[in-house]
C-alpha cells in the first residue's frame, strides 16, 4: 500500500482528529508494521500447533506477545456456521443454536475439581532411588554389546594389552562404536568434490567443477553424504579466509547448491551453514593476507563473492525459514546492526547487499537507515581522494544502494530516493554467470 493510501485510511477513519498527511501516513506506517508483525507471530504459533488455520487464540497470544490487551469477546471452540441474511444489502451473520432455560436448570453441575496439595516423598536415600510411584523410572535404550571371546581370533582395536590379557579367563564384554559406512560410489563422489574444489587455476566454471555442481543440486542420494560436506565445507572456509578468495568461492557454490536440493534434510545443519555464510558476507578480513601479496593488477576481487554470499543467505533463509521462528528478521536486524554502528566500508557493504537479497529494503525502517547510509557515505566520499582504497570501497557501497533504488524504483513502497549515486554498478566478479543453479 502506498503512502498516500495509508494517509487517507487513517484519515477516513479518525475524521474528528483532522491529522495532517505527515502524521496520518507515519502513523499508518506504524500501524501496518504492527499488524504485520502480529499476523506473523500468530502464524508462527498456528505451525507450532500442527495447524494449518490461524485461531482466535493464536493471534491473541502474538497480541499479548507484543504488549497489547487481547481481543475479548471472541472465542473459537467449535465451526462456526455462517448464514446469509436476505433483503438490503448483503450480509452475514453467526448461526447460535437456542437453549431452553428449564434444561439449564435440569442439567447436573460438574464435578468440582480436586484442591491442589502438595505430598512429600524420598527422591534419594543415600544416593539410591527408591522404587515408588512418584519416582518413575526413565527407560534408557540399551546399547548393543559385542561379546569378544579371548580364543585369539577376536577383533583387536589398538595395543589393548589389558583387554587381551582379561579375555583369557573369560569373556570380555565391550560396546565398540558404530562405524559409519559410505559406499564407494559415495566415497568416489566425495573425493570428486574435494577435487572440484581444490582444483587449481581460475577456471571456476569449468565443464567437470559444473557437472559436479548441478550433481549437488539435484542428487537424491547425498543424505549420507551431508554431515562429511557440511564439515568440509565449514573446514575450508576456515582455513583458508584469509588467503584465497577462489577456494571460498567454489565453497559457497557448493553449499548453495546443497541448499537447494530439495531432497536433502539440512535442519539439522542450519547451526553450521548460516554462521558461515554470513562470516563470508560480513567480515572485514576476507581475503585480506591475499591482496596484501598480490600486486595492483592482479589483486582478487571479492565484492563478487559477497555478493555470492548474500544469494547463498536468501536462499538458506527461504529454506531454513519455515523451521526457524522468525529467521528473516533475525538476521535483517543484524545486518542493520552492522550499518548503525560505525563497521567497515566492506562490512557495510556485505550488509547492503544482504538486506537486497532478502527483499526487506522496502520497510520503512530499513529504508531510512539506507537513506542516513547514502548520505554518511556522499560525505565522506567528498573528503577522499582517488587513489586511496577508501574511495573505492565507497563507490562500492553507493554502487549496492543505486541497486537497491533500481529494484524499488517501479514499486509505491515509500523508500526514500538516494540521490549522486553512480549510475553504472561498479561490482566487479560473476555478474550475469551461471553456475550450477546458482544465477548472479
């Protein structure tokens, strides 16, 4: 909805008030966000309910979630009928069905509910539990034991001389650990990842890495295969952050593509994927030991790959979401942390191009924070010059909000105009590329 739109609802419903447009469209502004936020814990709480219609109840618990005095009066505990009333204009209204006062009177009263009592009993003597309704025992799943007779064709694990020596009388009772066992078809996929990867040259797209790639994709086998490349994954981010952009960036291909698969249960994993991502995305310090080596000409850009990371991000948010209460807005808020305080140009910039991809640059809010950005950045753009890195890293940031502009520029959602902001974008890397499923 428009602002002009908000104004004049606001205005149409408080007459008597004769607001001025200015206040009547903050004030709707306000309103909607509220409304917004309200339905959206009311559907959280709906989902956690194993429900797929939203009750009376669950919109008031967002209500009293938020502060404000619940709905009285309305309250759903049975389908409701809803008649049509003929004659004038339509209508509607709520079928009740009618009691006789005499079978109120006859009916019997309920039972009355028993008083809450409190009886003391012996959780422990002497360290023992003792066998009594109030301590009930908790069942505990047995594990499998492995019964290794000492006849000298037992399975040794190690230099394990004082179990050896016990299976000479005896048999010796041991839980050995459970082995998971890849197949080599899944063995030979995962070698092929770590060589797509690790491969050398600067060929990112090459015919086997995309092959490998789309496999990610679309294999519906690769369940097994998830806790190795998650680890991996996390592994190789890790070691090499600081000294090579290309590495990261085959990792975050990978783990977009794994995202995507729709065969694959990563909830589980969300721990692990999402940190990485926006450590990608955010940090200061990328590829930082690889630049400082590299000569003018031949330095490694990684504007393009934070623009790969927050892709990456939208695409787990959208997964990760209907599982994760609130997950959009979690991290929307944490990226405008990063443009409040005073961050660095490449921070700020993983965090304007963040809030881009997930489609939350039209709030309001959001919206005047990138608006007080531009106009920080316009300043401090007049008191550089350009040969020093600063200048650039600033024709960055203002390249990522003139994007923002030209995305909401055919929409009415009252995001403020930045104005002297470069027409042409100044990010340098994977634009228009296709990899895998992933599309820049």
């Amino acid at each position: 909805m428009s602002d002009s739109a908000l104004a004049s609802a606001v205005q149409s419903l408080c007459p008597n008030l004769e607001l001025p447009s200015e206040a009547a469209r903050s004030l709707g502004n306000l309103a909607l966000d509220t409304i917004l936020k309200v339905v959206k814990d009311a559907k959280s709480g709906a989902l956690h309910g194993k429900r797929t219609v939203i009750e009376t109840e669950d919109v008031n618990d967002a209500l009293r979630l938020r502060g404000f005095e619940p709905v009285y009066g309305i309250e759903r505990v049975r389908k409701r009928e809803w008649l049509w009333c003929s004659g004038g204009r339509s209508a509607f209204f709520g079928w009740d069905k009618e009691i006789l006062t005499s079978e109120v009177d006859s009916m019997s009263l309920p039972t009355a509910p028993v008083d809450a009592t409190v009886s003391p009993h012996w959780l422990a003597i002497d360290g023992i539990q003792p066998d009594i309704p109030e301590n009930r025992p908790v069942s505990k799943k047995k594990r499998k034991t492995d019964i290794m007779k000492g006849d000298g064709r037992a399975r040794k694990r190690g230099n394990s001389r004082s179990v050896l020596s016990g299976m000479i009388d005896g048999n010796v009772e041991l839980n050995l650990p459970v082995v998971h066992i890849l197949s080599e078809e899944q063995q030979t996929c995962f070698r092929k990842v770590q060589n797509a990867v690790e491969a050398s040259g600067t060929d990112v797209s090459s015919f086997e890495n995309m092959q490998v790639l789309e496999s990610m994709s679309q294999d519906a086998a690769l369940q097994p295969l998830v806790p190795y490349l998650v680890r991996y994954i996390t592994r190789q981010v890790k070691k090499h952050f600081l000294t090579d952009t290309l590495i990261i960036h085959r990792v975050l291909l990978l783990m977009g593509n794994l995202v995507q698969n729709s065969h694959l249960d990563l909830e589980r994993y969300g721990h692990q994927i999402l940190p990485t991502v926006s450590s990608c995305l955010l940090s200061s310090s990328l590829g930082v030991e690889e630049q400082g080596e590299a000569t003018a000409g031949t330095k490694k850009d990684h504007w393009g790959l934070r623009k790969l990371a927050a892709v990456v991000l939208r695409v787990s948010v959208e997964v990760f979401g209907n599982s994760l209460n609130d997950l959009r807005g979690r991290i929307s808020r944490e990226l405008c942390e990063c443009l409040k305080q005073d961050r660095p140009l490449v921070t700020q910039y993983g965090a304007i191009v963040g809030l881009h991809e997930l489609k939350v640059c039209e709030v309001p809010s959001v919206s005047q924070l990138l608006s007080t950005v531009a106009g920080k950045l316009e300043k401090r753009l007049e008191n550089l010059k350009d040969s020093t890195g600063q200048y650039h890293e600033v024709l960055q940031c203002q390249s990522a909000l003139h994007d923002v502009v030209r995305s909401s520029a055919s929409s009415e959602s009252g995001l403020i105009a930045i104005e002297d902001i470069p027409s042409e974008p100044m990010i340098a890397g994977m634009e228009g590329q296709h990899i895998g499923h992933l599309v820049l």
